[in-house]
C-alpha cells in the first residue's frame, strides 16, 4: 500500500506514551547543562488538523451517526473503508477494508462517507486519484 494510502489510518491510531515522573534526586553540582529541546518528529507534525489527513478525518467526523439500534446494544468498533478519490474529493469508490463485526456499524461507516462526500480537495503535492484507509471509530462512553 502506497505511504500516502496509510497516511490517514496512521493519524487516527497515533497514540501518546504517558508521562511518568521520575523519582525524585537531589540535584548534582557537576550536572551539565539542560539540552535544548529537540524538533518534533514529523508524525506529530502531521497529525494535526491542519494536515489534509486531519481535514478529512474532522470531516467524517461531523457526518458520522451511530446507529440508534447499536448504540441500545451497546455495539462498538472500528470500520476501515478503502476510498478512492479524486483531486476534487469526489469519492470514485469505496468498500469496507475490515469489518467492526456489526453490519450496522459498518454500514453506518458506509452512510457516514457517503454524507461527508465530497472530501477535502486532494494536496497538489499528492497523487489522483487517491486510496485512503479511513477509520470510521464507533465507541459508547
């Protein structure tokens, strides 16, 4: 799969390590200085909403309903669609890459897409069309 087409699915599954205090030291006289703070790497850079991958995640959001009858039997999961777009965001194609195991869901996943069409329009920079791995999460509380 090309990096592009992993790009989306990689946003949404970026997960930050927690933070845990180191014990407490008295502090050496002959500690060196503090080094300066490093860049961050270019997954944190790209997994803001100002990226397009963002964009279109934000999008999907906004139209993505759970289903009524799921959420009284408190399904959940994750759907990954695999979309082809083209440079305008027209959605070419779309299929369900791996199921939540509810038919529901993953038709909702579906009907979520199909709302949120047409998607942000494809970067210069990037190919058309484009495939993207979309996760459409479904979670209660």
């Amino acid at each position: 799969m090309a990096p592009q087409a992993e790009s989306i699915a990689a946003v949404a599954e970026v997960r930050h390590a927690p933070v845990i205090p180191a014990p407490a030291a008295a502090p050496s006289i002959a500690a060196a200085p503090p080094s300066p703070a490093l860049p961050p790497a270019p997954q944190e850079l790209r997994s803001g909403v100002s990226s397009w991958e963002g964009k279109v995640l934000a999008r999907m959001e906004r139209f993505r309903r759970y289903p009524t009858a799921s959420r009284a039997k408190r399904e959940q999961g994750v759907v990954y669609l695999r979309c082809r777009i083209d440079r305008d965001g027209q959605v070419l194609a779309a299929a369900i890459e791996r199921s939540s195991g509810s038919a529901a869901l993953d038709q909702a996943a579906l009907d979520t897409l199909q709302r949120a069409a047409p998607l942000p329009r494809i970067p210069k920079e990037r190919p058309d069309p484009l495939e993207l791995s979309i996760p459409v999460e479904f979670s209660i509380g």
